[in-house]
C-alpha cells in the first residue's frame, strides 16, 4: 500500500500515520501541502493520505477544512490523536539574541505565540508549510530557528535551544485519514459521523433546523465549524462531527432529513473514534431497536388501521 501524508518527512502528520497498522509495511510519500496530499489519493497515486484537521489549542486547520468542504469528495475512515510537543531549533553556532527570524507553521506559532514573544521579542515569525519544513530550512540557513518536532529536528540534527516551548501543556492534534469513496467502516459502538451541510441562507433558522435534526433523535453534535463556500462574502457551510454511524437508524434518519431541509448534504465519514471513551449510550427512543419497533407499529396501522 501507498500513505501520502503532509511532509515533508518529520511532520507530525508522519507520526500520526505510523500509528496506524496497515502503515507499517506501507511506503509513506510525504506531500508538500495538505491539498498536494488528498489530490495523490484522488488521482490513485496513493491509498490514503493523512491529514491535520484540528488542534486543541489552534482550532481548524483551514487547508483541510478547505478540501473537506468543497474539493473532489474523500471519505474519512480513520482519525488519531497525538500529543504535539514542539522545541525550538537553531542554526549551529547561533546565539538567542542573534535569532531574527524563526520559521513556523502557523499552527505551530499560534500554539507558541507567547513564549516567542517573551523569549524572543527580538524576530520575526515566518509562516511555512509544515513544522518539517520549517526544520529543513533552517537546516538550510535560510532562517535563524525553528519551531518544530523533536523528530525533524533530529533528522536534520540541529541544536535545541529550547524544550516544550507551547504555551499550553497537553495540547493534541486530530489527525484524519482520507481515503476514495467506498463502503465506511463497519460500527463498533463508538463512532464519529462527519457531515458537510450546505444550508439556504435566506431562510430564518436555517442552522436550528439542521441542529434540530440531529437532537430529536437523541445524537450528540462533538464539533461545529463555518467554511466559507467561495461564492460570495458571507456563504458559508457547515461542518459537524456527531457521535453515531451511518448505519444506526438514528443516523440514517438524520441525515434523510438533512437531505429535505438542507440545498445540500456532504458526507464525510463513519469510522472509529480515537479516544477510547465510554461509547455514549443513545437515549431513550433512538436505539436501532427502538426504531425497529416503531417502523413495525406503523406498517400495521397502514395495513390494518390498528396497531394492537
């Protein structure tokens, strides 16, 4: 099999793919750019590619949103999270108060901004592709230092000037792996569901009636995010992440009546959650079973007039 993956190599994109098994014995083609990387799995060049989708501390990735929402469909099958520790990384012989520009993914220097500000107030922040990429070019001296991995740096063997240089501890990614539209993953009772939902925006209450959709029948809303569809300033759509599958009935229900009230619905993907929660039990009425029932009682009344 074939991996792409935002690189270039070093990135925690990397990392986050050799979590997965079928990595293992995989070859992994790092991308210059998240859309270089999904266009490789569009034209069959690659199996899958993965992806950063979110940041605890950052929020979205916007490149990702980006092709989530409006690129050539993929689906998502499987999502992983990492902790993200990131260093800061000097050209050799160069001293703190020499360092006048520091390379950094704009993530990465959202997730630092005041730990360069009060250790370096002196430099500069240069946006680049990735955390690697920022390595490499200070390895190359175009830039004074990097905020990096601690996997690019030593692949590049630069000095660390400094450790753990976030301004919050604990911070995570999510990591996404996109692959061709296919069958999703079957259930296994802890899932996510992504949706992009693309509503009529001279409707009043047109987002309560997509959220209201998902809360009648008892599914749990784990993220909602804007996306700006290109049209014109101010249409946007809508991407959300609930707790479910696309093979529960509850789900199944929800998104047919996504599909009545919305000018368009885009699915993203049933797969596994990464976090290892308790699964969310659905509530009183929602359970496959429950629907099951109630499909039952109905086809009576239409057949008979009575259900008893």
């Amino acid at each position: 099999m074939r991996f792409t993956y935002l690189g270039p190599e070093g990135t925690f994109s990397e990392q986050a793919l050799r979590t997965i098994p079928d990595a293992e014995h995989a070859e992994l083609i790092p991308a210059r750019s998240v859309s270089e990387a999904l266009d490789a799995v569009r034209v069959h060049q690659a199996d899958g590619a993965m992806v950063p989708l979110e940041n605890s501390v950052g929020g979205s990735v916007p490149d990702t949103m980006a092709e989530l929402a409006m690129g050539e469909p993929l689906l998502i099958t499987r999502e992983v999270i990492i902790p993200v520790n990131f260093v800061l990384a000097i050209r050799p012989g160069i001293r703190a108060d020499q360092i006048r520009v520091v390379a950094a993914h704009p993530q990465a220097a959202a997730q630092c901004r005041n730990w360069l500000r009060a250790h370096l107030p002196q430099a500069t922040v240069v946006d680049m592709l990735s955390n690697a990429t920022a390595a490499a070019a200070v390895a190359h001296g175009k830039y004074d230092a990097a905020v990096s991995s601690r996997l690019a740096v030593q692949r590049h063997d630069l000095p660390v000037l400094a450790e753990n240089i976030a301004d919050q501890s604990g911070a995570m990614t999510r990591f996404v792996l996109m692959c061709r539209p296919g069958p999703p993953p079957p259930p296994t009772g802890n899932d996510l569901t992504s949706l992009a939902v693309f509503i009529a925006h001279d409707r009043v209450g047109a987002l309560l009636e997509v959220l209201t959709q998902l809360a009648v029948r008892g599914i749990n809303l784990t993220r909602i995010a804007s996306q700006p569809t290109g049209e014109q300033l101010g249409r946007y759509c809508f991407l959300l992440d609930c707790n479910g599958h696309v093979a529960e009935a509850r789900m199944g229900e929800a998104l047919m009546g996504l599909r009545r009230i919305c000018a368009a619905v885009r699915f993203l993907g049933s797969y596994p959650r990464a976090r290892e929660d308790k699964p969310v039990r659905p509530p009183t009425g929602t359970s496959d079973a429950d629907f099951a029932d109630a499909a039952t009682w109905l086809a009576k009344l239409r057949e008979s007039g009575t259900a008893d």
